[in-house]
C-alpha cells in the first residue's frame, strides 16, 4: 500500500531531525552583514524580529515570528515526535493532536517565501553597502531545500500509518446515503443526520459545509479591502540618513528595483505585493458571489480558482520579510536608520486577512447548485 519514503517512518524521521537541526543553526546565525566605511550591522532572523518589535511594530513583529519561527518549529517538532513513534511500532498518545498541530502549522509556515524575500534584501543592500554573507544564509537555502521533503509527507498518510498500529475489526461498512469528509484527517464516515457530529478518528468537528462560510468570507474580504487603499499608500518604510529622510512606499520600491537595474526582483515584488492581493480579493469576491447565487457556470474552473488562491496566498507576506531584515540590518546611528511605517502593518493585515477568507471560503459550495449528471452552465 505505502512506498517509498513516504511510507517509511524512519527515513521521514531521519530527513526531519535534520531539518530541525538546519532549522536550529538557521536560527542562530547571522544571515547577512553590512559594512559602510567600518560600521558593520549583521542580522539574525530573530533580532530581525526584536528590532521591529522595538520600533512599535509589535503586530507586524508577532505574524513575522509566527509565520518564520514559531509554526515551523512546531511543525518540525511534531512531525519528529510522530515519526519516531511510529517507527518505533506505536502511537503516541498526543497522536491526534500532533497531527492537528502539523495540519495547522503547514498552512502557515513561510519558509520559502522568507528565502526570496532574504534574496530581495540581499540585492537591495549591494548598493548601499558591502555585503557580507553569513552562515545562516546558507542555512535558510538548506532548510527551504529540506522542507520541500518534509511537505511532501502528507498527514493523511501519518492518519493511516497509525490506523495500521491499531486495526479495526474486519467488518464491512455500510453503504452511507450521504457521507461526510474529514477537513483534518480526510476520513470519510456517514453522515448520521446529527445537528453535531466529530471524525471517530481525529475527534475533528465533522461539517457538511462550513457554518456561516459566505458571511464569513465577505466579511474578511471587505476589510481586506479596505486595509489595501492605506497599505498601497501609506509608506512601509522611513529611512533617515544625513541627507534627511525618506518614505518608502510599496509602489516606490518595485520603482527602485526597476531603475536600478533589477527588473527581474521588480516584477517579483509588484507580482507578490500588489498583483496577488489585488487578485485574491477580486478571486474571492468572485467565488463568494457566484457560491451565494448558487451559479452553475463553469464549477471546476471556479474551483481550481480557489486552489490557485490558497496557493499563492502565503507569497505576498514577501514585502513584509524584506522590510523586516532590512529594517534590522540599516541601523548605523548617526549614518542610516530605517524604521517600518504603518503601510507594513496595514499590509500585514490584508495578507492575513485574505488568507483566512481563503480558508472560511467552504469550495464545496461551488458545487452544491450543479446537477450530479454532470456540468452544466447557468
């Protein structure tokens, strides 16, 4: 039934200690330095983070530690503790909610878009400064290489490997009228009628479409929009040098990259930071409104819609990764100093918040209006 790496526990420990320990010294180490005639300002991801909460940004400081440190750790962490047990022939007894936390934290953690985003700040500071690669640079590359293994390790899979440890009785299920899918362990039991039913495997509330799903989503979609207006015009960024100081924009910046000679890293931002909100706003919109008017036209389109959506979601907090290590690594008094500006904090929040409408968004609405016989148009 299982092959390969995924199916041996062992080896998905083996590869997942040592992304932890890659995970650990990425942490540790200095990730890049700057130099400015002997004046030398070297950033961790974790002083990255405590410079920005010092600067009244404790919001924008706390999502960046969630999203970079905390969830991974926890993923990493818990998929050890699963991994090992079940090499070991057992199941641990916080089996279900390690496998929760790992559920959560993989739709959360942004690894890979920190290691563009460390890349961007990297090319934005060669022209004011010597760089100086640390470390913990090629730490973060290795990591992100490593967690692309660890990702491919689906849950699900880790449902069954310890489905296997305690077997069932052999009896043969009946044949459900309607059936109701798991979100968590993706078990599909009978649906029992019951106004509250939860998965007899993970104990996850069991729902035949996410209550209040619509309300949901337009709500978190209406404030997302509203926050965009001020996180496209408010600046994100305040350098004060000798020369006075400066406000940064997102808009300004794609414009520095473009005019620098970087058009490349310009298309990348302008994509994550403006396109892809503006986007997933005009997506989800989309989506709730065609869901609420129980439209038939084109429901396997709507739904890869939705799947590209989720997808891309995570990439706009890019803006955010860089002004956090470049608001750590500009600090050289009475030369240069760059803080965040409030267009970082309303920009965090639109980023989070079309995430979660992403997720309150029930797909399984799309589907609810088109006859089983197949697709047909409205």
């Amino acid at each position: 039934m299982y092959r390969g790496i995924h199916s041996d526990a062992s080896r998905m420990a083996a590869i997942t200690l040592a992304a932890l320990i890659v995970f650990v010294i990425a942490q540790c180490f200095p990730i890049v330095e700057l130099d400015v005639n002997g004046n030398a300002s070297r950033a961790t991801l974790l002083g990255s983070i405590v410079v920005l909460w010092q600067g009244h940004m404790p919001l924008v400081a706390a999502a960046v530690f969630l999203f970079t440190i905390l969830l991974p750790a926890i993923e990493l962490l818990s998929l050890l503790h699963v991994t090992l047990a079940l090499a070991g022939g057992h199941k641990p007894k916080t089996f279900n909610l390690l496998l929760h936390a790992i559920h959560l934290a993989r739709r959360w953690g942004m690894t890979e878009v920190l290691m563009i985003g460390i890349l961007i700040t990297i090319v934005k500071m060669t022209s004011l400064a010597t760089v100086v690669l640390e470390p913990g640079l090629f730490a973060f590359a290795a990591l992100t290489l490593m967690l692309a293994i660890v990702v491919s390790f689906d849950p699900k899979m880790l449902w069954n490997l310890g489905d296997a440890l305690t077997p069932q009785p052999d009896v043969p299920p009946p044949v459900p009228q309607a059936a109701l899918s798991c979100h968590v362990c993706g078990l599909v039991s009978a649906d029992s009628g019951a106004s509250k039913q939860d998965c007899p495997r993970c104990h996850a509330r069991l729902h035949r479409r996410h209550p209040d799903s619509l309300g949901r989503t337009w709500a978190l979609l209406i404030a997302a929009a509203i926050l965009y207006i001020p996180a496209n015009l408010l600046p994100v960024m305040y350098t004060h040098s000798l020369f006075g100081m400066e406000d940064d924009t997102i808009i300004s910046g794609v414009l520095y990259f473009w005019d620098s000679g970087s058009p490349a890293l310009a298309a990348i931002i302008f994509v994550a930071s403006i396109l892809v909100p503006l986007m997933k706003l005009a997506a989800l919109s989309l989506l709730a409104w065609t869901a609420q008017r129980r439209s038939r036209w084109r429901p396997l389109q709507r739904t890869v819609l939705y799947r590209m959506v989720e997808f891309v979601g995570r990439w706009s907090m890019l803006d955010i990764f860089v002004i956090t290590l470049t608001v750590a690594l500009v600090r050289f008094q009475t030369l240069a100093t760059i803080t965040a500006g409030p267009g970082a904090l309303a920009f965090c929040a639109v980023v989070v918040l079309t995430m979660l409408a992403s997720m309150q968004f029930d797909p399984r609405l799309i589907w609810d209006p088109v006859p089983p016989n197949g697709e047909k148009h409205a």
